[in-house]
C-alpha cells in the first residue's frame, strides 16, 4: 500500500515556502505522495504548480478541488498546466463539496449533486484526454476545444461515499479519496460497489485512497482529545457523519490512527485488507515528541 501525506498541516502562516520544505522533506524521505486540500487559504493545483520543483520525484495530489464555482473547462486548463508544471505527477483529487458551502458562502444551487458531478466528469475527463469535450447536459454545458499542454492527463479520483457517487468513481474515474472513512466502510460499503463498477465497465482495479489523521504515541487519550478539537464540528456535515455512522464512531477521533508503532502498523494493515490501496496521512500531534515519533514511524514502514 502506497503511503502519502496531507500537507495541509503546515498551514497558511509560513506561506508557499514553507509547504514546499516540507514537500522536500516528504520526497526526501521516500513518500509516494504529497496532498494539500482546496481551502481558503489557498489554491490547491497553483500551489502545487509552485513547490513542484522543491519535491521533484514525488506525487502531488489534490484532496479535494470542489467543482462547484469552476467549470470543467476552467478546471481541465488548470489541472493540465499543473500536470506540464510538475512533469507528469499531478493527481487531481476532485469533490462535491458540502451543501452549506456551496449554497450559504457560495450563492449556488447543491440540487441533484450526483447528476451534477457525472455531467461534469464526463466534460472533465473528455478535456483532460482528448482536448475536446461536447456536453450538454441537464445542468451543464460544454463545448470547447482546447490545447494540451502535457501529453498524460493527469488521473482522476472522485471524493465519493453514496451508491451513485461510488458507481460513476468506478465507471469513469480512476477511483476514490475518502475521508474519515474507516476499514468497515471501506471493506464493506466502497471497496465491493466501487469495484463492481469498474469491473462492469472493464476499467482496470479502481484506487481506493484512504486519508485519517494519525499520531504515534503512548498517550493516546491526549492524542485523541487533541484531534477532537483539531476536527470539532466536522461532523456535522453529512458526508462525515455518514462515514462516521457507518464505522459506528461518534467523530473523527475514533476513527483516527492513534496508538504506539505495533497498533499503528497493524491498523494500516486492517485498511489495507479492507481494500485501501493507498493511505494519506494528516500528522495530528499535540507534542513535537510525538510529531517525531509519528513521522519515523510512517517512514520505516514505507
């Protein structure tokens, strides 16, 4: 199982010089893949484009780009500048978002999300193929012609939890990036649906990336209260306390990875039995001791 890491922990205060140290530190230490979200900090793909040199092995991903506000068209030039930026390496993370984004800071309409996503999908992954797209959907429109600047299209993962979401990740990406999701659903709810889907559409195995906040320590009950309150409130969103229902955990501190290296490494194992086919760490740790430990731990077991 390919190990990566969230560098969203490295937040907005030391700026695009400080993300892309640690990048070179994630490259530098073997890491498959670097992952920063779009959030209101920054813009994932730009930010991406900028560091590529500072880590210039490793894959960079987005986890998410929500396509609400973007249209494919907007998005497909970007991403393709992205993947000519970073020679090939970018891995194009995209999602639905959340309702009270899209419609209370937004301004726009979240009604029938999933038609909404395959419309665009089936515009977006024309674009990034083919450099032409012809849609006209219910909800969208696209029709364009554009010119590639990288030959590769960058690879498309769909945040995606529901049937139908899960069904068109199968169908027509090349997979999933989950979310506070833990090893029952992913064993038990996305691995069988997401992979029927592909099989039925004679794509090849689907990827099933899996990202949770980790931390390696003896003192898991500080571990755990520190991502409770690094994470409170996020439940409430319906994909997440979806996910969480499922797993039968309260919120996202019972579904982290927290505990010392054995129990850290025989939980990796469990996701990876249950179908992960890659792992995104978020470094969630109240201690620079602890910091240290989580980071040798995921470095040995790389």
């Amino acid at each position: 199982m390919r190990i990566g890491l969230y560098g969203s922990k490295v937040g907005p205060r030391g700026g695009l010089a400080a993300i892309g140290a640690d990048a070179r530190t994630a490259d530098e230490q073997g890491f498959a893949s670097y992952w920063l979200p779009q959030w209101m900090a920054l813009d994932a793909l730009t930010a991406l484009s900028v560091i590529a040199n500072a880590a210039p092995r490793i894959d960079l991903g987005t986890a998410v780009v929500p396509i609400y506000g973007r249209h494919p068209l907007v998005l497909a030039l970007q991403a393709m500048t992205a993947q000519a930026a970073t020679e090939g390496r970018i891995q194009l993370g995209i999602g639905l978002s959340h309702r009270p984004v899209v419609e209370d800071q937004m301004g726009l309409s979240y009604e029938r999300p999933a038609l909404h996503m395959r419309e665009y999908l089936t515009a977006l992954d024309s674009l990034l193929r083919t450099g032409t797209a012809k849609v006209h959907g219910e909800i969208l429109r696209c029709e364009a012609n554009v010119a590639r600047m990288h030959e590769t299209p960058p690879p498309v993962l769909l945040a995606a939890l529901g049937p139908r979401m899960l069904k068109l990740a199968g169908e027509d990406a090349a997979g999933t990036i989950l979310w506070l999701n833990g090893p029952r659903v992913v064993a038990e709810h996305v691995a069988p649906r997401i992979r029927e889907a592909a099989d039925r559409a004679g794509r090849p195995e689907p990827r099933i990336v899996v990202g949770l906040p980790i931390c390696v320590t003896d003192d898991v009950e500080r571990a755990r209260a520190t991502i409770r309150k690094a994470y409170s409130g996020i439940a409430d969103f319906a994909s997440y306390k979806s996910a969480l229902s499922r797993e039968g955990a309260d919120g996202p501190a019972d579904v982290a990875l927290v505990g010392n290296v054995a129990q850290f490494a025989e939980s990796l194992d469990e996701l990876e039995q249950a179908g992960a086919t890659e792992f995104l760490a978020m470094e969630v740790c109240k201690t620079p001791e602890d910091a240290e430990r989580t980071r040798a731990a995921l470095v040995e077991l790389l």
